[in-house]
C-alpha cells in the first residue's frame, strides 16, 4: 500500500478496513485479518497496525473476541459507511469546494461530470 503524506499512517489503514468493508470484502460478523498480518502486509510496524485497529473498534465497525481475534461488528457497514461520510465531509469536501470555486464550476456542472462517469444503469465500484 502506497500511504499518503497528508494522512497519518494509521487512518489510511482504517480507512483501508472500511473499505474493505464496504467492498463486501470482509462480512458482518466474519474474522478479519490479525494485528500481525495487517503489519506485514501494509509493511508497517505492528504498533501503527494496532493503532489502527483500535481506531475502528472504538468506532463499533470491529471488535474483538479474546484470545480468537477481531471481527466486523454486526452493524460495521453501517458504522464504516457513517465514519468515511464523516471523513470525506470533514477532510474532502472542503477542498473540493475550494478547486470548485477557482475553476467557477458549480453543482450542475458537477452533477453533469458525474453522470457521465457514472451513467444510469452501471454498476458504481
């Protein structure tokens, strides 16, 4: 995984997780990868890997069954879906707005970008 300099290290790995989520990659109530293998995946320590986890238990989209490992909570869609939602309103939106501005494009233009992208129909992955 290539990280971002904007970022720390491990939202962009929660934010790997929700994703994952959402994909239907990783199921409700489905084990997920360890703290170990999280870290020597996303070649990082295990330290930062945990950090991570412990973000997203504390937002109820995992938690963990002692001495087994953690699993995606029954809700843990609905919960990485409000917590991007949040995310990209607080981090994103601000900046797109601003690149809005200075190109003088508005909402209509955005929304005819948008469905020509994403015609009616298709499948939005």
């Amino acid at each position: 995984m290539e990280f971002r300099s904007t970022q720390p290290i491990y939202l962009q790995i929660a934010d790997y997780f929700c994703e994952r989520i959402l994909l239907g990659k990783w199921k409700a109530e489905e084990k997920i990868p360890s703290v170990r293998e999280i870290a020597v995946t996303m070649e990082v320590n295990p330290n930062t890997a945990m950090r991570a986890f412990t973000y997203i238990q504390e937002n109820n989209i995992i938690y963990n069954k002692r001495g087994i490992g953690y699993f995606v909570s029954p809700d843990g869609v609905e919960k990485a879906r409000q917590l991007k939602k949040e995310t990209f309103i607080k981090d994103e939106l601000p900046v797109i707005f601003r690149t809005m501005d200075i190109l003088d494009l508005d909402c209509a233009d955005m929304q005819s970008i948008y469905r020509k992208e994403n015609p009616p129909g298709t499948a939005n992955q």
